[in-house]
C-alpha cells in the first residue's frame, strides 16, 4: 500500500495521523493518507498569504508557461493518473482515461485564456464637464483560493478549481474529497514541476470540519465549493465577507418531445443516467416523455440500460462500475424500495451487492418521494408522461433545485419556450443535461449553486475590477 504526505506550501509534510483510501470495488486498502490538522492548514494559509506577493507579479506569459507544462505533465502520466482516479473512486477505467484527457483540455484553456483576459475601454465624455475623459478596467488577482473538491470527479473538478486560480495568479490551497486524495496529490507534484511558485499551493487532505476551522481567515479571499447542497449552503454561511462559488447538485431531468431522434435520445439517456454510477450533479434523475412517445423510448431505453455491463471498474469492458461507498449505496436502496412500497413500479433494477447498485428505472413515482424529489446520486432514473408541453416544463420546474436540463425537440418554437421558462443554470437543447463541456459558463439556481464555473467565468469570480480614468487636462 501507497503511503503519500500532504503538500503545504510547496513542502512534503508527514503527519501524526492518517486515513485509508479504499477501492470501493473490492473494500480493499489501496493507500495512506497523511491528515491535515488545523495547524497544518493554518500554515497553508500563511504560506498562501506570502506567496500571493510574488504570484501577484507573475505576467501573462509566466502564467501561461507554468499551465501548458502542466498540461505536458499530466500527459506524461496519463495513465498513472487514470488509474488512480479508477482506483480511489470506483469510476471505470475508460471514463477515468476520459477524464484526464479533459483535464488536460481544462489546463489548455485555463493558458490560451490567461493570455487574452483583458479590460475594457470605456468613453466617460457624457457631460460636458467630462470632455475628453476616457476611463479603462482591468481585473486584478483577489488572493488565496480554498478550493474544495469531490470524489466524482478527482482531477477535472480540482482542475475547475486550481487552472483559473493559475490563470490570474492566485495561489491556492486544495482540500480533496476524503475518499479520493491521492489523484490531487498526483496532480500536485506536477504543478510544483511545471514551476508554479511552491509557497503557493498546497494539498490538504482532511475531514470537512478541519477545513471549517480557517473559513473565517480574512486572508482567505475565495472558497471554491463542489459538492452537496447541504453542505454548500452551510460553508456559505460560515465564509463571512470571502467570495464565493458553489456547485452543488440537482435532480436534472429531460424531456423527449423529438419523434425522429428517439434512439439517439435513448443512446444518450442512458449515457446521461448511468455514466460513473449516477454520481455525477447534472445526471439525469427524471426523463419527461411526450405520451405518444413513452412506449417506444422506455421499450428501448431498458434495454439499452439492461445491456450495460457491471463489474470491476479496472476492466475495460467495465460499463458500470460501484458507487464510492457502502453508505451510499444503502440510501439509494432505501430510498428505491420506500418508492416501490408507495406506489412506484420498478421496470430494471436488481439487488444491491456491497457497492455494486444495478441500473434501475422507476415509473409512477410520487412527487413525495426522496428518490424524486432529492437528489438520489446513484444509477437511478425516474420516467414520466405528459400530454402538453407546458406540463414537462412545469414538472423540470417542480425541484428545489436548477442546474441544467435536456430537451430533445426540433420544434424552434419549444427550444426557445424551455430556454425561458426552466428555473435552471443551463437549458442543453437536443441533448441531456448531463452535456458540460470544460470552457461554458456552468452553475445552478435555487439549491444548485450560486456563481458560476467555465474557465473565463471562474477567472472573473477570482478576480475584482479595477477602474481608471484618465482626465486629459490634468
């Protein structure tokens, strides 16, 4: 078994206490994790602090260079780094290789978009007393970035996180999911190599509520937070006058009102329900189907989702591997089963075995239910009918949460209807709401999020403007 230490401020630190990372395929120990304490993240912080005067100063060019090597590092090992993201948190192997094919994309735009974030010009000659004046903005560093990951994606959403922070020149200190550290530590020693100031970024490992204890550091300037809304909204009310971006979760749903494009709806809907195990945010939770439709796509969607394979997520033939733990498998369980015991009627599903929870497809499900209403994280999807297409839009809009929705039609009329209508942070119109590429604006309303992620925007929220004017008779 691996054993790895903690990075603060550019230095390998062991601690006096550890925690195991386990495969949650198999329960077996795959490695030790030096545990940050709160004296470790304080140091964090003051290393963050001091290195915020040299990062500050670093050109475009610099910044540039450190987030392209990065890119170069990554590949390097890239299949390393795979492996660990599959190992640690139980996505397959093939979705893990995807995912540190995007990262790599993330870092390249985070670089491309480090060397043309500009201001803006602006004539302030709209009285006559200004004549002549001409006033300029340009976005400065804030300082310091806590960034706070998950497990579903270890190395894409640290890199949400840490390449714009580069980008603009922030250090940062990093607090990965407790279930899959070591991808982030990985990613650090790259981005030590590349030649980014090593006071200014660290890797903290650690339980949430050790990371509470420097929230209200005023040297702090920005959180970062990936995770649920439970936990979100609660660190938001802790962070005081620090900025804030928070990425939480939802119920996404789609709606198929689209004739002639049925099997490609069914294909990506289950791309959409089932990729890592249905715990990704924007996974789909509920599809809407037109009534005249609902026949043929649940006919041939449970079919497809009953074809996928599960296994050992190391495998390559490997469709579906576990969920990250016990715990949370369990809820799923519960939740589906208390479903069925009011009323639902399950049309794929089996028994959970350990972590290993089957792909399953409910129908009828009171809008009570927790496994309708909440966001359930696990390989489950709920099918409705409707007759009206301001019913589907009514029925997305019945959440607490808005983070993206899905509406395959090829009727312009009803794709700009859905755009107006839906209470959520990104309308995908012929394709599912689990659709994100890594440069959009990303984000949700109501308990979904506040802010927004995408590299341009996340350099904007790590940033604050500055004006100057300019008077010509001075």
């Amino acid at each position: 078994m691996d054993k790895y230490r903690m990075l603060i401020g550019g230095e390998w630190v062991e601690s006096d206490s550890s925690f195991i990372v386990k495969n949650p395929y198999d329960n077996s120990e795959i490695a030790e994790i030096s545990a940050a304490s709160p004296q470790h993240l304080q140091e964090a912080v003051n290393k963050a602090h001091l290195a915020f005067q040299k990062t500050r100063r670093m050109n475009s060019a610099e910044r540039f260079t450190v987030l392209g090597k990065i890119v170069i590092g990554i590949g390097e090992r890239m299949e390393e780094i795979a492996r660990a993201i599959s190992l640690e948190s139980g996505k397959t192997i093939r979705d893990a290789r995807t995912e540190v094919a995007r990262s790599m994309n993330t870092f390249t735009v985070a670089a491309e978009e480090a060397k043309r974030f500009g201001g803006e010009l602006i004539p302030l000659d709209l009285l006559p007393a200004t004549k002549g004046r001409w006033g300029l903005t340009r976005r400065f560093p804030i300082g310091p970035v806590l960034a706070i990951s998950p497990f579903n994606f270890p190395l894409n959403l640290v890199a949400h996180k840490i390449a714009p922070a580069i980008a603009v020149g922030n250090p940062f200190i990093i607090k990965p999911s407790s279930a899959t550290p070591v991808t982030a530590l990985k990613l650090a020693e790259i981005i030590v190599k590349a030649g980014w100031c090593p006071e200014a970024v660290s890797v903290t490992p650690c339980k949430g509520a050790v990371t509470e204890s420097i929230l209200n550091d005023p040297r702090l300037k920005k959180l970062s937070f990936t995770g649920s809304p439970e936990v979100g909204w609660r660190l938001k009310s802790l962070c005081g006058k620090m900025k804030i971006t928070l990425e939480l979760g939802g119920n996404a749903a789609a709606i198929i009102d689209d004739p002639d494009s049925i099997d490609y709806a069914v294909n990506r809907c289950v791309l959409g329900a089932f990729s890592n195990a249905g715990q990704i945010c924007i996974s789909i939770q509920r599809i809407i189907i037109r009534q005249d439709l609902y026949d043929r796509f649940t006919s041939a969607f449970v079919e497809k989702a009953r074809a996928l394979k599960m296994g050992d997520q190391l495998e390559d033939e490997t469709d579906l591997g576990p969920m990250i733990d016990l715990h949370s498998a369990e809820k799923a369980e519960i939740w589906v089963n208390q479903a069925i015991d009011n009323g639902a009627k399950r049309l794929l599903g089996g028994e959970r075995k350990g972590t290993m929870f089957p792909p399953t497809i409910l129908t009828e499900v009171p809008r009570s239910q927790p496994v309708y209403c909440n966001e359930i994280f696990a390989p489950v999807v709920i099918l409705s009918q409707y007759a009206d297409f301001d019913d589907a839009l009514a029925e997305v809009n019945d959440s607490k949460y808005g983070l993206q929705a899905g509406v395959f039609t090829s009727d312009l009329k009803k794709a700009w209807q859905a755009f107006e209508i839906l209470e959520v942070g990104g309308v995908m119109i012929g394709d599912i709401p689990t659709f994100r590429i890594d440069h959009m604006p990303y984000g949700g309303v109501k308990e979904s999020g506040f802010g927004r992620e995408g590299l341009r925007y996340a350099m904007e929220e790590m940033t604050e403007m500055r004006l100057l004017t300019i008077n010509p008779v001075s």
